[in-house]
C-alpha cells in the first residue's frame, strides 16, 4: 500500500507540506515535526518527517529483532554457567539485567511502530491497521509482562516450596494457553 522505502518518504513528506492554496492562518508550524512526549522531549530532538523520521523508526523498531536473538543467546550461556537464574531478581543472576534491556527494547520499539502509523494513518486507513496492530502487539508485549509478573511473584517467596518452584514456568504456560 505504500510502495517500499522510497514511496513512503515522499508520501510522509508531501502530506506534511502546506500547499500554496492553504491560507496562512491554517498552517500550523508544527506541522511535519513529530514531538515527543515527556520525557523523551527533555533529551531526544524532535524528529522531522522525511528520510530522518523513516530510518530512526526503521532502526528503532528493527534494534527489537536484533535484540531479542542476542538476549537468548546470552541467557543460553549465562544458564550454562549457571548464573542466569531465570525468574530471580538478585543482583548476582543474569535475569533482571536481561529483562530490563528486553523490556527497554520492546518499549522503544513499539512507540517507534506507533510513531510510523501515526505519520502513515491515513494512506493505511483502507487496511485498517490499527486493530491489527494492537492484536498482535498486546498479546507479544502483555505475555512478556506477564511472564514477568510471575516471575516477581515467585521471586518474592509469595509461593514457597519446592513443588511450587518447580511449576513456576509450567504456570505462565497454563495462563498463555487459557488467554
């Protein structure tokens, strides 16, 4: 519907340009600029749409694929060394730091996807993207955040004993099949 990487620019770059027929009172000036919210505005410029706007969101949403497979591996080998320590949130296990760079990734890279339909709404509008886009992305963002949650729950000694410990991951399997 865009039309690949070119299109989608000039598409992003002409819907943001006043027309020499708008009268001058109608043009707002910060039309074409996307602002961000706070907090991201008191350190990150505003992004201008065009080229600039489309790579930082490519990259942005693209840094998650590459994130996640780097993650894995390390909580692989971080398990074989047997300092991963899944769902433990101590500062000597591998586990919370992982998750928080995993959790860092996966915001970024969801306000970025919100930021790109944003500018691109309405050439989308006939595919109706939005519904999709909050299907998926809820069920991907809201399992890891459960995932998580139970975790912190187990971690805290909520559930005790050794059954208990055992079932924790076998618990958050049970719920994703329920939902």
């Amino acid at each position: 519907i865009l039309g690949g990487e070119e299109s989608t620019i000039r598409y992003m770059e002409d819907q943001f340009q006043p027309s020499d027929s708008s009268p001058l009172l109608d043009v707002d000036y910060d039309y074409g600029i996307v602002k961000h919210p706070f907090p991201l505005n008191w350190f990150m410029r505003n992004w201008y749409l065009g080229p600039d706007f489309y790579y930082a969101v490519k990259i942005g949403i693209v840094q998650y694929m590459i994130l996640k497979p780097i993650c894995a591996i390390l909580a692989i080998l971080l398990e074989l060394l047997g300092i991963y320590g899944e769902g433990k949130f101590a500062w000597r296990y591998g586990y919370p730091y992982l998750a928080v760079v995993l959790n860092f990734s996966q915001t970024w890279a969801l306000y970025c996807l919100v930021q790109f339909y944003t500018a691109t709404k309405e050439k989308l509008e006939p595919i109706k993207p939005l519904s999709k886009f909050l299907t998926f992305k809820s069920i991907i963002f809201l399992t890891w955040w459960q995932g998580i949650a139970v975790a912190f729950l187990f971690s805290t000694g909520l559930f005790n004993g050794h059954l208990a410990q055992s079932l924790q991951t076998r618990i958050q399997d049970y719920i994703i099949c329920l939902e």
